[in-house]
C-alpha cells in the first residue's frame, strides 16, 4: 500500500 | 494534471454551479433531496481536511475552497433561506443505511490507520453512494425537472472522466489508486440508468424527466 501518500485529486 | 481531471474538475464545478443557480434563481428547492446536498458537503468536509496541512497546487488548493464554499452555500439555501420550500416528506431517504456501511468500511478498508487517512477513504466512499437520496426522490416523485437532470448529468459525468483520468495515469505514471477507483467505478454505475434516460428522455424530449 502506498502509505501516507499525499492525495494530489481532488 | 491531465486533460480527463481538468475536464472531470470542470463538469463538477459546472454541476454544483447549476444546482445551486436554479435554487437561487427559482428561489425554490422543489425536487432537491437535501439529503444528498448535506452528504456532499460532508464529503468535502472530510475530505479536505488536509486543505491547511498538505499543499499540492493553487489550483488543487483554489478548487478545495470553491467547493467547500459552493456545497455549504447549496446547504444553507436548501436548509435556511428557502426551507419553506423544501419538502422533506420527499426526502425520505434512510441515511443511516449509507453511513453505517460507509463508516464500517471506512476502517476495515484504508491506507492508513490515521485520523486523516480514514476519513479521507470515508469521504470517498461517501461520495459514491452521496447521489441515493436524490435518485430515490426522484424515482419515488417519478420525476425531475430539466435542470436537475442536467446537473446529475454533469455530477456523473465528472467521475467517469475520472475514470479516465486513472487509467491515462496508470499507463502515464503507473499512478493506481485502489480504493478511488473501485469507489469510483461503483459510483459511476449508479448513473448509468440516469444516463439512458437523460439522453432518451431529456435530450430527444426537451422536457421534464418522466420516469417510465
């Protein structure tokens, strides 16, 4: 899982 | 950015825009599951939590704030200002039967076993299942005024340019987003009998939606 990524959508 | 997400963004900001336009301009929300309006805007809500903490783009940043404020405006205008217009009797919708399972799942099913984590997956959920309350009104009314249908019409058509806007990603940047894209796929569904009609009915019919 990609964690904590930084959700860029909106 | 690609040019599915940019036209997704704009048909979403295009929806609100004409809901919100025809309760100011009718001065009546006649035909608008309340409901579905207070689901959006918790959407929002819990979804751009990170609005202060993460900083992606003045777009991404700029558009947060115009939704937020839109979808607050639509609340306050079906809820306050023309309340006396609005018939609840038609709203009958459950939403207890939509946040439980949302809730639920929101913490069985996330990246991140965070605060922000969470209620960002439980934001997403939410909003695919956030447009029940007004499709139930307007099958159980079994109809919708032009401008209503127009407004689902642009509300479904933004997620599945988002669709598209995943699979350019995929195939761009190996960018894949599990729990955005199945939530999304199963939102978009919901509108595939809305969109038959809307183009059979609506289109062809230049009139009100009248459901078989």
């Amino acid at each position: 899982h990609a964690l904590n990524m930084a959700h860029d959508e909106l | 950015m690609n040019i599915f997400r940019l036209a997704g963004d704009v048909c979403h900001l295009v929806a609100i825009i004409i809901l919100l336009l025809k309760i100011w301009r009718s001065r009546s929300c006649a035909g608008i599951s309340g409901k579905s309006q207070v689901l959006f805007a918790i959407v929002f809500t819990t979804r751009y939590l990170d609005l202060f903490t993460v900083f992606i783009s003045p777009y991404n940043t700029i558009m947060k704030v115009v939704f937020l404020a839109l979808s607050y405006a639509t609340v306050y205008l079906i809820y306050m200002r023309f309340r006396n217009t609005f018939n609840s009797e038609n709203d009958s919708f459950r939403l207890e039967f939509l946040l439980v399972p949302v809730i639920g799942l929101s913490f069985l099913e996330n990246y991140a076993f965070t605060p922000l984590e969470i209620l960002w997956t439980f934001s997403i959920f939410l909003e695919s299942v956030a447009i029940m309350p007004q499709l139930f009104m307007i099958t159980k009314t079994g109809e919708a005024e032009s401008i209503t249908t127009h407004y689902l019409f642009f509300l479904g058509l933004y997620r599945a340019l988002y669709i598209a806007n995943w699979v350019w990603r995929y195939h761009t940047e190996g960018f894949f987003d599990q729990i955005a894209v199945v939530s999304g796929v199963v939102q978009t569904i919901f509108y595939i009998d809305f969109f038959y009609l809307y183009v059979t009915k609506v289109l062809r019919g230049r009139g009100k939606m009248t459901l078989p």
